[in-house]
C-alpha cells in the first residue's frame, strides 16, 4: 500500500467482510442504555476481558476469533468494538493513530472514534495512549478518509 486513500479503500473492503459475518459468539455484557451507557459497558467488557497483543495490522483475524482467545491486536479490538456498537445502534469508525506525517505501517494503533459535535468525539483506544508525541488519525469512513489530530487526553481508559 502506497498512500493513504490506497489503504483506506483496502480498510473500506477489509470491514465490509468483517461486518458481513458480524459477531456469531455472544458477548457476555449486553449493551442496553444511552449511548454513554453503552460504551462505558463496552470499555469494561473489552478491559476486562481481553489481552492487547502486537502486530497484525494488515491481516486481522475475525472477531469471533478475538472472542474466543480473549487477546487481540488494537485493530482486531477496534474491529469487534465496531461490529459490537453498530449491532447496538452506536456509529463510528475504526481509526489508525500514527505519528503526524508518518505514512501507512505496522507502528499504527487501531481505535475507535464515535464522532460528536464541533469536531470533538468520543475516543476508544486499547493502549494508554501516550504512544505518539503528535499523533494523527485515519478515519475511515466507507471509501474516504479524514486526518484529525489526536491528543494524549483520548488515551485508554
């Protein structure tokens, strides 16, 4: 992958199979509530039930997989925190966290981002984000992308 619009049209293909087959394992905290409700339930699922591992960028495994070994990479997690917000009416995109220029890699932390109002949002991330001194993300959104800045006030949580 050479660009960044290259990666995200290879991301746009990448979720449209990893929504197709959704999530066939329960998970064991049903997201009922507001929206805030729903994503608090949802971090402390992911804290509590899952070990953050290294690698896989490019070739994420499905989230029935993640669910079953209880350990994922940060973009596996945000995949399954997207399939699992979406089943419960919360929309958002996964996003990819590098440094400020850095072009597309391995080194990029997968989050997930729930868009608010004035360009402020809600930030689900996996590690304590202080891995970046002037981060930026790829949002991907269906065949786009945008660049947004990235504070360390968005780390996990």
């Amino acid at each position: 992958l050479t660009s960044d619009r290259e990666f995200a049209l290879w991301f746009s293909g990448l979720m449209k199979v990893m929504k197709s087959r959704g999530v066939q394992n329960q998970i064991s905290t049903p997201l009922t509530g507001d929206m805030n409700s729903k994503i608090t339930a949802l971090r402390e699922y992911i804290r509590n039930g899952y070990t953050v591992k290294d690698g896989r960028v490019f070739d994420p495994r499905f989230s029935d997989d993640v669910i079953r070994s209880q350990a994922g990479t940060t973009v596996e997690l945000a995949i399954l925190t997207s399939i699992i917000l979406e089943q419960s009416g919360v929309k958002g995109a996964v996003v990819f966290i590098r440094e400020k220029g850095e072009p597309v890699s391995d080194k990029m932390e997968g989050a997930f981002f729930i868009p608010g109002s004035k360009g402020r949002g809600e930030w689900i991330r996996f590690t304590d984000g202080q891995n970046f001194k002037n981060g930026e993300a790829l949002i991907i959104k269906g065949d786009s992308l945008e660049i947004i800045p990235v504070s360390d006030k968005s780390g996990y949580k």
